[in-house]
C-alpha cells in the first residue's frame, strides 16, 4: 500500500508542478490590444492543463495495471504454495 501512495503522491506533486509552470507562462506572456484575450490566454493553459492531467492520468492507469497484475500473478503463487503445503500436511497426518 505504500507503494501505491508514493506513486499517486508523485503524479500528484508532477501536475501541480506542471498546472504551475503553464499558469505561469500564461501570466508572464506580454499583453497588448494585438494579442488575444485573456479570456484566450485562460483557455489554451486550461487545455495545456487538461492535456497534462489526461497524461497523467494515463500513466497512473498503466502503473495500476502493473500493481494489478503483479498482486495476481503473487496471489497465485501463495495460493500454489499454500495448496501443497495442505496436501503435505493431509500426508503427515495420515501417516504417509
């Protein structure tokens, strides 16, 4: 369980970096009456941000299969390992 905290606590801080720098870059762009309007400049870092996060997103979901498929494939093996011990166990007792 640690590991899934550090992980989502990692793509965390990663977009609140990253909304930051585009916001950033959204607030320091020179105005003038030629240039768009911030009404323009709020959308395109909404869609910078946006874009991020779907990314993010999607890295998170690989990470998460991956957990998945890992906890599967060790559910597995314990469940292997505890059938043969069982059936050792069954032997013991029956004197075999």
């Amino acid at each position: 369980m640690k590991t899934m905290l550090s992980v989502s606590n990692s793509w965390s801080r990663a977009f609140a970096c990253v909304c930051a720098v585009v916001l950033a870059f959204a607030a320091l762009s020179p105005v003038s009456a030629e240039e768009q309007s911030l009404k323009d400049d709020a959308k395109r870092a909404g869609h910078a941000a946006g874009s991020v996060a779907r990314d993010i997103g999607h890295g998170a979901k690989k990470v998460g299969k991956e957990i998945g498929q890992g906890a599967k494939e060790a559910g597995k093996a314990i469940g292997g390992a505890a059938r043969e011990g069982g059936k050792e166990f069954q032997r013991a007792v029956k004197g075999k």
